[in-house]
C-alpha cells in the first residue's frame, strides 16, 4: 500500500497501456516474475522456497524461464512460439548451481529489457544496448566508465531493492544525489539547478539511444484483423512489428526527447474500481507534484500513448482475458466480448457487459542512459523563447516567470534576495552608469539581450541602491553561462593560478583589455614572449599569440594550449608528414599564411620595427649601404697603410 495514496499497488493490481494487467493471463505476464508457479491468483507470495534465485545469480547467462511458464524453465525441450521452430531446452541447473555469483546487467535485464513483451517495449531507456554499453550511451554502465552493475545505483538490503517507481522515498534512496550530493557542478549557477531540476532532465537528453527503437504507442481497438486467407497476420516496419492481429497497431522511436513534468517520487495510478471520462485522455498513472511543491522536480518521462478497452457502461477500465488456451481467450477467439467477461469475473470486477475503447496515457521515468557531460543539455536548450524544451507555461509558472525564465540568461531569483526583480533593465542602470551602459549596448551581451542583472546580483534583501549589487571578478560569474570556456580556463595556467576572465576581458564590452599599443592582452603580462616573437615569421606573417594560441579544434581555445590542429590549420600544404622523412624528402620551412593574413612586412619596415622597439632610430637602408661602404673604404686603407709600415 502506498502511503501517500492510500493506493493499493504492485504488478497484480495496476493497470498499464501495454498487455493491461497479469490477472487471468498469469503464465504469461509472470514469466519475468522472480518466483516459480505464479500461474493463477492462488499463489502464495509468502513460500520463500517460490523465490527463483537463479534467475538473478546465474552467472553462465544459460538459465532462462519459459515465456509462458509461469515463471519455471522448461524441463523438456519445447517450442515457443508454437510453430517458430525455436526450441527452449532445459538448463544444467547443476552447472548453473555451482557457478552462482552477483546479479549483472545481464541477469536484470532479462527481465527489465524486455518489459512489456520485447526487448524496449516497455521503459523506452532500458534494452540490451546496456548489457555492454559504449561510453557515450551510459557513462555509468559502460565498461569505458564506471562498468556499474543495476545494483551500484539500485542498492539492497535483505533483497528490498531500492528505486521503485510505484514509490520513492527519497530518505530511503536520493537517486544521482546518493553519490553526487545536491551540488555536484563547480558552478553555482548549475548547482542552483537541483533545487528544480532532476539531474537526468540535463543528463539524459534523448531515450532508446543504443540503436534499438521503443515503442511508443498501442491501439488495441485495430487488433483482431485477418489477411485475406482469413488468418492472423504481422505488419513488420523498419523498427518493428507496426501491425499484429493479436495485439493491434503500433509507433516506434528512437533517440526520443522526453516529456517534461513536475514529479516527486510519487504515482497517482487508475485503477479497474475509480471511474474515468471516456471523453479524454485518460491518465493511467499521474506523476505527482506541482511547481509550488518543494519536494518536486522537473523529470523527464517516456510519454507513452494507446488506445484500450474499457467498460462503457460503468466508464470503468477493464481487464480482459488474453492469454490462455479456453475458448474465452482473446488471443484464441477475438471476441473481446468475452474476453472482458471472463477477465472481470476472474478478478472478482464488476462489468455491465458494454465496452469500448478509450485513449489512455502513462508516464515512464527516464533514469538510464546517462550522456557524457559534454552531451548534456545547454542554458539554450530550455531558457529560449522560441523552440525551447520545457513549456514554463504548462509547468504552472506565473507569466512574469516564464518571461523571465524563456531568455537567456535568466535571473536567478535567491532565498535571500526575493524582491529582486527583472525590471532591473540596463535603461535603469543606465540612470546611474552611462559608460558603463554605452559600453554595454555595443558588445555581445547587448546584442543578445543579456543584461546587468545577470550578472550583478543583490547582496541582501531590499531595493538598490539602498542594497549594493554584487561586483564580484570571479570565473564563476562568466561560466554560469559560458560553461565550456569555463572548464577549459579551469584546466589551463591561468585556471591554476586564479588569473580570472576579466584580467583579459573587459566586462562590460567583452574586448580585450590592451596596454598602449599592444595587439592583444597577452603582451600585457608575458613581455618576454611578446620580445621573443618580433624575431619570428609569424611576427612578419602578422599572426599573433591568439591567432596559435586559441586556434584549435579541440576546445573553446581557453586552455591556450597549441595542438597540431593549430600548426595544420597554416602549414598544412607544406608541413612534413612520415612518407617524407621515410623517403627521405627534403623538409619545407615555407610559411603558408591564411588568405585572411594580411602581405608579409618587407625587410624595411621589420628593420624600422625592431629597432623602433630596442628605443634607437632606424637609418634607412640607403643610407646604411653608403655608411657601410666607407667603413670598408677606410679598413682597406688602413690594412695598406699597416703592410708598407711593417715592411719598412
């Protein structure tokens, strides 16, 4: 029983969009079930000797139940599906027995895989792709990341495994937070996140991402349909069956974007007893939470879609009888007359003997298939006012809140600073701060909208200018929105030893800061280097330390790190490769500059330069050629005049 609902839950009374419910198709649905002989409403899930161990433990990936079995392996070989010509054989126990260990991928994905009656059906972020995931579709359970096992994160305590979605205490399992705390980022700004935001809403961008499609919608009013020999027949498309007389019509996708809503950890389910209105879509399971709910979160779900059967008489969900060999079975006659009639009695349900069907909607919670931070979602994807993911509106925010919240960035309201509102717009600062604002209106954070109070926050709860805003200098400040180049700052000399963007930056325009004639903000500190390169050909190709240093493929260019994309990127044409120096080809030196680079400086005006810098006068080369030719006169005459005094 949840407590929170009252509602009394579990796979033998929920109702799903899928096959609908196990009761009077028992041997089927409880196939995956962790018992043996769950094969009518008489089992007894109290018989610790029912518990199947092996269909967790086994190690040798040879145990499989039966998949109308009622939970038990074959213990002879038999055929399934009847007339597939695939044969289930029974397996060495006794081999399995003595080579039992730890639950794996494999052993819980037998079960958790193939949901709903195939392998991502049901979940839509759990198939056999994760049985041995690559690391861009589950850093988690890739071998090329932490290799987790289900129960790394699914922890257990006297086989009570933790993390069902029927129920989530969070006091019992706290999810991503059990190992990442509520502020796992370096930025303040993403931490502020987590009060709001689940970390699988960023962290899982799209679902059914390992090449395998999840079903997404069922119509179980277009089943029963025969070919034109009068038999059952299936429709395959390019990512399943999209037809089958059994079961209906059905949608498949891959890499799907989730639907996003408030949820808490807890499930609102309709059962077979509640009344529906048949007039809309009805909600099998409703995630709860709402914007004003502290303990909710925005979480991504697999929105799945059908169309069922329900009882027109009493507007009641039904739960018909499908599997099983009597007469009464739908998948044997294709009268659901009779199949509701015999599901309902079976469950001890009332039914007023009228059905039809009614379109019905479920919520799936994506956990699995975490991306590589560098996939995870960006500020852009949802603070947009055009194409954004999340719908603020229909989230329940009030219309000055999706204003502020659908432009990037937004302003981040603080506990401490609740009057601080959005219409500290540049026009009021500019009351104060003309330069400033001047400076503001012609660089990037004009052009795109990005105000002072993005980043100049109050620093105590009232009106400025009474309460100063926040003249912070730290990184932190420009990497709540320029994360990338934050990281990569954070991994390079000026990261290590605290030199902050607007050492380089000027905050208001974004240019460069620059000394007297300096080209760039680099000479500012690294002089000698700057000395150094007035000797090089890059000097007399007019490159400067930006055009190596922040000219790179790999990254933002913010490490200032110089990669061999950045040596190609000129020399491509005429750099050496291996071939050469094999053959034993002579290496070019030649200095290909890029079509934007402007002509080379003539001798001259290097001469004029670099002797400009060392602080003497250039003489010009005219001049120079006749000083020279004196000197020389006059050597030559004072050798003469030396050799005839020695020979006198």
């Amino acid at each position: 029983v949840n407590e929170t609902t009252g509602q009394t839950l579990g796979k033998k009374h929920v109702i799903n969009n899928f096959c609908i419910n196990p009761q009077s198709n028992e041997p089927r649905c409880t196939s995956c079930h962790i018992g043996y002989g769950w094969k009518d409403k008489n089992f007894d899930f109290t018989v610790e000797e029912k518990v199947d161990c092996l269909v967790c433990h086994d190690t040798t990936g040879t145990y499989k139940k039966f998949p109308a079995g009622a939970g038990y392996p074959v213990s002879e070989p038999k055929e399934f599906p009847p007339g597939s010509g695939k044969i289930w054989n029974p397996p060495d126990l006794v081999e399995i027995a003595q080579n039992v260990g730890e639950s794996s991928r494999e052993t819980c994905g037998a079960c958790h895989f193939y949901g709903g009656g195939g392998n991502e059906v049901k979940h839509g972020d759990l198939d056999n792709s994760l049985v041995n995931p690559p690391y861009e579709l589950d850093v988690h359970m890739s071998p090329e990341g932490q290799d987790f096992a289900c129960t790394n994160c699914h922890t257990t305590e006297k086989h009570d495994i933790s993390g069902s979605r029927y129920s989530w205490d969070p006091e019992q399992w706290a999810g991503c937070e059990s190992c990442h705390t509520d502020h796992p980022h370096k930025l303040a700004t993403l931490n502020q996140h987590t009060q709001k935001i689940a970390c699988a809403t960023c962290h899982i961008p799209e679902f059914a991402r390992g090449g395998i499609p999840t079903k997404m919608y069922w119509d179980w009013s277009k089943a029963g349909q025969m070919d034109e020999n009068g038999k059952p027949y299936t429709e395959e498309g390019e990512d399943g069956w999209e037809y089958n007389t059994l079961k209906g019509e059905f949608r498949w996708e891959e890499n799907v974007v989730p639907y996003y809503t408030w949820f808490n950890g807890q499930m609102l389910y309709t059962l077979a007893e509640d009344t529906i209105d048949p007039n809309g879509v009805v909600s099998i399971n409703k995630p709860l939470g709402t914007v004003h709910d502290p303990t909710a979160k925005i979480w991504p779900f697999k929105h799945f879609t059908g169309r069922q059967p329900y009882d027109s008489g009493l507007n009641r969900l039904v739960i018909p009888h499908l599997f099983g060999k009597d007469d009464t079975a739908y998948w044997k006659n294709f009268d659901w007359g009779k199949a509701i009639k015999t599901g309902m009695e079976y469950a001890g349900l009332e039914y007023s003997g009228q059905y039809g069907f009614v379109d019905t909607e479920m919520y799936w919670p994506i956990a699995h298939m975490v991306a590589p931070a560098k996939d995870a979602l960006h500020c852009t994807d949802c603070h947009t006012d055009e194409g954004g993911r999340l719908d603020f509106a229909a989230l329940g925010y009030s219309d000055e809140d999706v204003t502020r919240l659908t432009h990037f960035p937004p302003v981040i309201l603080s506990e401490e600073a609740k009057t601080f509102k959005t219409d500290y717009a540049p026009e009021s600062c500019r009351e104060c701060h003309e330069d400033e604002y001047d400076q503001w209106t012609e660089s990037r954070h004009g052009e795109v909208g990005t105000g002072c109070a993005a980043c100049h926050k109050p620093e105590a709860l009232g009106e400025h200018p009474a309460v100063p805003l926040s003249m912070g200098k730290e990184a932190e400040i420009c990497g709540a929105c320029h994360i990338q180049e934050y990281e990569d700052w954070s991994a390079s000399k000026h990261g290590e030893v605290d030199i902050t963007c607007v050492a380089c930056h000027n905050p208001h325009t974004q240019h460069q800061r620059l000394v007297d004639d300096n080209q760039t903000t680099c000479e500012n500190c690294h002089r000698e280097e700057a000395d150094d390169i007035l000797h090089s050909t890059h000097y007399a190709a007019n490159l400067t330390c930006l055009d190596c240093h922040k000219n790179t493929h790999e990254n933002t260019g913010h490490t200032f790190n110089i990669g061999t994309d950045t040596c190609v990127s000129c020399h491509g044409d005429t750099i050496h490769t291996a071939a050469a120096i094999l053959n034993g080809e002579p290496l070019t030196t030649t200095l290909v500059a890029p079509e934007t680079v402007p002509p080379e400086k003539t001798t001259e005006e290097l001469a004029e330069e670099q002797a400009a810098y060392a602080g003497i006068h250039a003489t010009p080369p005219a001049a120079l050629n006749i000083i020279v030719g004196i000197i020389l006169a006059l050597g030559f005459v004072w050798l003469f005049f030396a050799n005839d005094n020695n020979k006198s």
